[in-house]
C-alpha cells in the first residue's frame, strides 16, 4: 500500500507523493519561469524551470512548493507522483508521450485509490 506522503513545506497532507519506497524523492533547486504551484510538472533547462505542456519535454521535475516568477524553488528529480494531482497542478492531462519521457527521469504517477 502507498505511504502517501507530504515531503515538501506545503503542511498538511496534499495528495502528491505516492510512494518513497519505490522511487527515492531526491530533490535540486531550480528558478520557476513563471508562478507555480506545489506538485507543478515542469521541465529544467540551465536552472530554469518552465511548467509542462500536453507534448513530451526532458529534464522533469515536479515543483515542491508554491513559487512566483523568477523564485527559486526545490524541485524533485525523482519521485512516484500521484496523477491526478500533478494534473490539476499543471492544468494538463498526463499524456502517455509526457508520462513515458518523465520515466526516463525517474518521475511516474499512480492514480489515486
């Protein structure tokens, strides 16, 4: 069974980690190139993390805590992220093309039980 767990600032428990048993959260600070949300999915270039669209990025990190622009945030680089939530973070659906490319950096999601 998943441990749900809240790792990042945010307080009470948000629905965002799924698991820490399957896939360690390790975490790097990045610059949010805009406002971003906790359990935002964006893509990392030189530092800078842009939000994620529906089309498949590299270097994905899902955002731990609340940023305005031009913030610096910690962002994990790995992690099993529950999907519904990273969504409604993002503002996207979770494209299978998105999903696969995010495996490649030690990112998944489960649905919610």
């Amino acid at each position: 069974m998943a441990s749900f767990e809240n790792l990042g600032t945010a307080g009470a428990y948000d629905n965002l980690i799924a698991d820490t048993k399957v896939v360690t959260a390790l975490t790097e600070v990045v610059t949010a190139a805009s406002d971003m949300t906790r359990g935002t999915l964006a893509t990392v270039a030189g530092g800078k993390a842009t939000k994620a669209t529906a089309e498949a990025g590299d270097n994905y990190v899902v955002i731990t805590d609340d940023v305005k622009a031009n913030g610096k945030v910690t962002a994990y680089k790995s992690g099993n992220f529950i999907r519904q939530t990273v969504e409604a973070a993002t503002g996207i659906e979770l494209t299978e093309a998105v999903e696969e490319a995010a495996r490649k950096d030690n990112i998944s999601f489960v649905d919610a039980n």
